[in-house]
C-alpha cells in the first residue's frame, strides 16, 4: 500500500487522573533526567520527524503543561492542546452525565482529537516510556503503508517487581493483529508466566507481546470511534461506571474487517507509573536506557 509523504502527528492521551499516583503524573519530573515522561517521547518523536503535537489533557493541568513544559519542548514543533470534558457528549446521552466523575476512558479521549486530525497519527499515553525506537518504527510504517499499526512491547519486559500486572496479550497472525486478550495479575510462578484469562489461571509464552498504547491509527478510524462511542452511551448504566476503551473500538474494526493493523515488535525497554514509590527506580532506568543517544 501507498504511505504518505508527510509524517505522522503524534497525539498524547494525558487526561487521566493519576489517582493511584496522587497527583498529575503526566507531568511529573524524572529525578536525575528532570523531564516528564511525556516530555520525553515527545522529543523521541520529533527526532523520528514528526512536526505535530496533539496533547489531550484535563483542566487541572493545563497551566502547569502551558507555562512550564511547552517552553521546555522544542520551537520547531506545533502543539495544540485539546481538553478532555465529561459534558463533550452528544446532547440525547446528557442524562449520562449524572454522577459521573472520571473521565470516559481512551477511547473517548482519542475521539476528542477528531477534528485535528487530517492525516496517520501515533497515539500514546503521557506515563508510558516507549523509547525512540517505537516512534521510528511507526513513522516509518507510514512512509510505506496506509493501514493503521501498532508497536507491541515482549511481554516479559512488561512485568513489575511490586506485583501482578494486568495486560492486554497480543494475537498475531503473518505480522497483523488479530486480538488482543486481556490477562490479569501477570506474573512468575515456579518459573513460569501466568494470568488470569476470562476467568482462568493459563500459562502465557515469555515470548508474547503485549499492547501498550502505541498505536498508529488513521483518520478513517475516527468514525468507528465516534460510533462506538455513541453505542457505549447508548447501554450505559449510570451505576456501574464503565470506560470506553480505544482497544476495544480496534478490536471491533478489525473484526468488520473496517481495518488491518500492523505489528511491530519493540527494540526498546517500556517502562511505566503507578504509584510515586515507583518514580526514583524507573527514572534510573530510563536514564540508563537513553545514555549515548
């Protein structure tokens, strides 16, 4: 398939409340780097060639992102900062709105970009370190291709010593994504890999990938998102509290055979943040990781 001649804008889901972190998280500064993670990828991505920014963020940080992490990003980049709402819904689903208070989830934050988005994008999240390698490898996708792709991280580079994690496994068939299956409290027992998979402790291959929001999508998606969307409001019950999620909006275009995602495999280590505890660790590693770039 024919690529595009201009690179990829890279979107950024920093809306999140960080509630388990205790605080903005996507903004938080790595000690001894003294970057935020998302500062971090975003140079990553403008050394890969990209020229455009969209932040998707919330009110609580929007000073501190305009006053003090935009002057730290380089001149030659557009950035253009987008605000997730709770209210941004269509006005027959406003009854929705009672009694909710986190935001709709990913997929809806993605859904907010819609309007600036007239070409691929990289799409991300601000507290998940990816590493330059990710960004060049979609970039060039593009260049190539104009199916959407993804960069799927060796499941074993995802695990934590704190415990269990959840992940989103990846199915892949002659180098496209077929599913994603999520498995639950992941970890080493006897030796071995396991999680919970609908309901059920299995075996996973040290070999799987893992999804890690690090996704190259195209416009055309944005109209299975806004679909989806609305559906999920649609059934939405004002108890439960359910998000809706990007990789399930995937999930269903693949499945209508609406889209075709490639798979890369990551040459970088991921590295993320839950809680603070985890700040001083996981900045010393990506400060290693980084050396001699």
């Amino acid at each position: 398939m024919i690529g595009i001649e201009q690179p990829p804008k890279l979107i950024i889901l920093a809306g999140g409340l960080g509630s388990r972190f205790g605080g903005n998280k996507q903004v938080a500064k790595l000690p001894s780097i003294d970057k935020s993670i998302m500062e971090l990828s975003i140079i990553d991505a403008h050394h890969a060639g990209v020229q455009d920014v969209i932040l998707i963020i919330n009110d609580k940080v929007r000073s501190l992102i305009e006053n003090v992490i935009l002057p730290r990003l380089p001149k030659a980049l557009n950035i253009t900062l987008v605000q997730q709402r709770l209210s941004d819904i269509p006005n027959e689903f406003i009854d929705c709105l009672a009694g909710r208070e986190k935001p709709w989830g990913t997929g809806h934050a993605l859904l907010c970009a819609k309007p600036y988005v007239d070409k691929p994008a990289i799409v991300i999240t601000a507290d998940d370190y990816y590493g330059p390698d990710a960004f060049e490898q979609l970039v060039e996708h593009f260049q190539h291709h104009s199916n959407m792709a993804m960069v799927a991280y060796p499941i074993i580079n995802t695990l934590s010593d704190q415990g269990g994690v959840n992940r989103g496994v990846c199915q892949v068939q002659a180098q496209q994504l077929h599913s994603v299956e999520e498995a639950l409290d992941i970890r080493f027992e006897n030796g071995e890999l396991s999680g919970d998979i609908a309901g059920k402790r299995c075996k996973i291959a040290s070999s799987a990938l893992a999804s890690m929001t690090c996704w190259g999508v195209t416009p055309s998606l944005f109209d299975s998102l806004e679909a989806g969307f609305n559906a999920f409001l649609r059934n939405y019950d004002n108890g439960v509290k359910k998000e809706y999620y990007l990789p399930d909006c995937i999930q269903h275009s693949i499945n209508k055979g609406l889209q075709t995602v490639s798979v890369y495999q990551a040459k970088s280590h991921w590295y993320g943040i839950t809680y603070k505890s985890e700040l001083d660790i996981v900045a010393r590693k990506i400060y290693e990781a980084r050396q001699g770039r």
